[in-house]
C-alpha cells in the first residue's frame, strides 16, 4: 500500500512541475543557456522532449538483428558480397528514402515529443579523409545536407526543434566501434590531424548553414566519446581518465569554429566514457553550452540524477539527458519522471528497429530472417535473389506505415509518468460470447494496470542483467510474453509467478450470470488463480492442473458468476504461480 501512496504524491508533484515550469517548443526563436536552464528568446524554460532517429544515417548491427560485426561498412561489405555494389546502393537509397519521412515527424508530434536528435554519419556530408582527391581539403556531399534540409522542413512545420548530433565522426571516436561505424584498421578521429581538422571544417559548414535557422536546437559536436587518452590498453573507453585533455581540446576547437559563423545556437558537449565522464572538461569555455549525459540500464532514483545536478548546480550551466532508451516501459516511466521532476529534458533512442522497446518496430520477413540467420552463423547462405528481395522488403517496411506502432511504449513515455489511471489496452465490449486475449490487459504503470515481478533491466546499478518481458515480443512492460506455436497464431501470458496479476477493463452489455472460460496451460498441479471484479474475489485460489505442456491450452471454466451491466474491472491474479494463460471467454448464460 505505502508503495501505491508513495506513486500518487510522486505523480500529483511531477503533473505540477509539468505544467508550472516547462514550456512547450513553439515559435519562440533560438534556444539558449540561461544559467541552469535551457530558454527560448522569451526567457521562457524550455524541456526538450526529443527522439533519437538511430539506424538512419548509421545503422548498428543490433538494430538489424545482427550479432557481432555491427559497423555499417561492415554491414555493407557483407550485402555486397551477396547482391553485388549496384543492388546494394539501390537498397541504401531506398533506406535513407524510407527510414525517416515527414509521416514519422508528423507522428512524433502528435504523440508529444517537440524534438528530434538527429545521429550524423559523416560520410554522408564529406568524404573519408582517405579518399579525399586532394589531401588536407574536403569535398562536401549533397546528399546528407539535403537529407538535413528536408528533415528540418518537417521539424518547422510540426514546431520542433532539430538538433544536430555527429554520431560518426571521420575516423570515429571510440572503442565501442559501432556507435560510429570505426574502422579500426584506418586512423581514429585521435589518431589523426586530418581527421580532427575534418570534423571542425564539418561543425563550421554546418554552423555556417544553419546560423540563423532558429529551429535549429543546437549542435551536439561529438557523440559518445570513449577512449583511453592516458592508458589505451587498460582503460579503451575512458571510464578512468582523469584528464581528457585531447578530448576538451577539440572541442574547444569545435565551439570556435562554430562561433566564428554562428553566435546563437547552444553547443551540447558529451563527457569521454560514453558521454558521462567530464573529468578536466571544466571550466567551460562558452556561454552557451549544453551538459549532455547519456544513461542506460541503471536505477532511476535521486541518487541516479546526482552527479548531473551537482555539475549543473557548480558550473551554472544547463543539462540534458542526451540519449537513453533501451528498456521495458517501466523503466521508461521511472526515468522521465525523474528527470522531469529535475527540470533535464531528455532524448530517447531510438525511433525504431526490428526490436519491440521503441515507439515502431520494423517488422521482419522470412528472407531477411534467412539472411540474418546466415550471417550469424545459424543457416546456409541465401540465393542472391532471395537476399535482395529480403533486404528491398525490408527497406520498404521501414515506412510508417509498414511498422508496429507500440502505442504502449508512447504511452509509458507521456502519460504514465504523470497519471497512476489506467486505460483500456483495446476496446473489451462483451455482449452474449466474448474473447479477451490475455495479453490485451489494460494500459497503466506498475501496480495500476497489473503487477510483474521482473519489471526492468538494472544492470548497470545491480550486475545481474533482468530482462522484463521474457518473449521481448508484443508489448514493452514486464509482462512475459510468448508468441503461439503453429498452427496456433497469437500471443500468450507466460513464466506466471505468484503475487502477479493483470487487470481488463470490460464493459458488459447484459447484466446477468456468466461462464468464464479461462484458456491456461501448465506443466505442474501448483498453479492457483484468484479472479476479481472490482477489486472484490468472486473466486479464489482455483487450481490450475497439469496440461502436458507449457504451451498445451485447456480450459477451465467458472459457471454462475453474477455480473451487472456496464464497466468492471476484471484482475486475474496468480495466487500461486506456474501456468501460462492465452485468453478469457465469456459467455452469458440462460
């Protein structure tokens, strides 16, 4: 109960923090640094709600299902290898043409984000430094400004602001090679003059194109640094370093590029370390400057969100949770109203994937499971012509309009930070016989809508990896989920453990009595199910028996069970756990 109270007063203060202090993006020209805060030209505070479109200008390997090897070049290398140079740049264009359309920012906005980050590779903007037909010099492209172009047309005409976040910098920045598609075989971006004076010649183009564009939101310079300046071999990411000197060097070098063109637009900067070590960063050398910390797979208390507020309180300078994401929906809603709370806007990652913990997942298809099975090892090579009808379907699944649409994950990230209410998944409307499909429970936080055991992943604060939903399929909270085996199609609630329950929220046109059929499997007799109207037991502790198998449905059926008209809410508790279930049934009886 105290944990129910503790989220009511949590909620009612974030919903007043919300709405006293945070100002939507609208037409209010540039933002800038006001002290702690990030403001518009009104003085008027300013949250940046954005997403992160990763897998666009760059893709990672995980995002394509692929295990290992998941720079792009890499990526690359391997379709040409399989479809040849000519059909692999035809599937490239069709990538870059569907990943991210006016279609996606319009829906961004609707579902409440005002920004968009949007991760650079630079070889869209300016050839490698190896290929460059004259050394020292850099050839600009078109393709990435005017990908840039059209993406900021979008941002304008939803009003959100756009900011520019180098992702892949020449040569690349790190030791985690496929953040920015590094090939370690060629000179990093420390290893080389060339490629330092690459990236600032990049930061002043653009800052010279977009100086007086105001939906421009600033310039994210470096994404995720991580390199061991003092001790390459022992410490490769820079989690220890304790200088940073090349690091703060360049970036400085960076900011005057930039401000030698452009004096309005804040300049975000990342610690080493993947963005969160700022050891001799400081002091800062801009008025203008953004903190950005990136965070993942750790605790969301107070404690979480210390070391940002401790820098932006010492140095005066505003903060922004840069990048995070990657969770269950739990996860999703302890993080963003803890930064909310704290006045840091954030930035989620990312838009979409094959995965399921994002707003869309692209949806897979048999060729390009062939292909991927091949590439990580689990299957034959695939014909040329079934790996290039894999991929173009692919391409083309990257439409909007082609996706999953996870409505869960949009609603984890703007309503249930700030609402313990919990809404109706799809609608259940029961006339003489219906079905509820287990895993269409109710839309709510934790303790509202149902109640999991394994609700997030906590690595990082814990050491031991918990994944939420086991399946990783059908919806993001910690609900575990499997997908029916053939001939069988749909989805079902597994791995039941006692003390878990789900919630329906059911409108009954008739009053009168009713069976219930509850469709479950087991392979043990320990399972026990209490069911709930209202939050009253109508049946208690009924005992679930031995099936044959996990995925081997039976029914077991409540008779008589007196219901009024109109809306309840039904709660399937395990009272003792060790069955799955697939739906519940219906039926009024005489």
């Amino acid at each position: 109960m105290m944990r129910i109270y503790q989220i009511i007063s949590l909620a009612v203060i974030c919903i007043a923090f919300s709405l006293s202090a945070i100002s939507p993006a609208s037409a209010q020209g540039f933002l800038k640094a006001d002290g702690k805060r990030i403001v518009n030209e009104k003085r008027e505070n300013v949250l940046l709600r954005a997403m992160g479109l990763g897998g666009w200008m760059l893709q990672e390997g995980y995002m394509l299902g692929i295990d290992g090897h998941g720079q792009q070049h890499l990526i690359r290398k391997r379709i040409e290898e399989l479809i040849g140079k000519e059909q692999t740049q035809i599937f490239y264009n069709k990538w870059l043409a569907n990943h991210t359309t006016k279609a996606d920012v319009d829906a961004m906005r609707s579902w409440g984000f005002n920004s968009i980050r949007l991760p650079m590779h630079y070889n869209l903007y300016t050839l490698p430094i190896e290929e460059e037909p004259v050394a020292g010099q850099n050839t600009w492209l078109e393709k990435g400004f005017a990908m840039t172009d059209s993406l900021l047309s979008w941002c304008k005409s939803n009003g959100m602001y756009l900011i520019l976040d180098l992702h892949g910098a020449p040569g690349g920045q790190g030791n985690d090679f496929n953040i920015s598609d590094r090939d370690p075989a060629k000179p990093s971006l420390w290893d080389s003059e060339a490629n330092k004076n690459k990236t600032i010649a990049l930061w002043h183009k653009l800052a010279e194109k977009y100086a007086n564009e105001p939906w421009i939101g600033g310039y994210d310079i470096i994404n995720e640094p991580n390199w061991g300046f003092e001790n390459r071999e022992t410490d490769q990411h820079g989690l220890q370093e304790k200088k940073n000197e090349p690091l703060r060097k360049l970036m400085i070098d960076i900011t005057k590029a930039i401000r030698s063109v452009d004096q309005k637009h804040l300049v975000i900067i990342e610690g080493n370390g993947w963005g969160n070590n700022y050891n001799g960063i400081f002091p800062l050398w801009d008025d203008n400057l953004v903190l950005s910390y990136h965070k993942y797979w750790a605790f969301n208390d107070q404690g979480s969100a210390q070391g940002m507020l401790d820098a932006r309180d010492k140095y005066n300078v505003p903060v922004w949770l840069g990048e995070t994401g990657e969770n269950s929906n739990v996860w999703f809603t302890e993080a963003i109203r803890l930064f909310e709370k704290n006045n840091i806007g954030w930035a989620w990652w990312p838009l979409k994937k094959l995965g399921h913990n994002n707003p869309l997942q692209v949806r897979s298809n048999p060729d390009y499971d062939a292909l991927k099975e091949y590439w990580n090892g689990k299957g034959a090579k695939p014909a040329s012509a079934k790996a290039l009808k894999g991929l173009m379907k692919l391409a083309d699944d990257l439409k909007i309009a082609n996706t999953i649409v996870h409505r869960d994950v949009i609603d984890a990230m703007f309503r249930q930070p700030f609402s313990i209410e919990t809404k109706p998944f799809t609608t259940h409307s029961v006339k003489d016989k219906t079905v509820i499909q287990a895993v269409d429970y109710d839309l709510g936080i934790l303790g509202q809508a149902y109640f999991d055991t394994d609700t997030a992943d906590y690595h990082v604060s814990t050491n031991k990896t918990t994944i939420g939903n086991r399946g990783r399929i059908y919806r993001n909270d910690g609900v575990d989920i499997q997908k029916h085996a053939a001939p069988l199609s749909g989805y079902y609630i597994s791995d039941i453990e006692t003390g878990e329950w789900l919630q329906y929220t059911v409108d009954l046109a008739k009053p009168g009595k009713y069976a219930l059929k509850f469709n479950v499997a087991s392979e043990n007799n320990k399972g026990k199910l209490t069911f709930l109207v209202n939050g009253k037991p109508v049946i208690k502790d009924m005992a679930i028996a031995n099936t044959g198998s996990w995925d081997k449905f039976e029914t077991v059926t409540l008779k008589n069970i007196n219901l009024a008209a109109g809306k309840h809410q039904f709660r399937v508790l395990a009272a003792e756990g060790g069955f799955n279930i697939s739906s519940i049934a219906f039926e009024k009886l005489p």
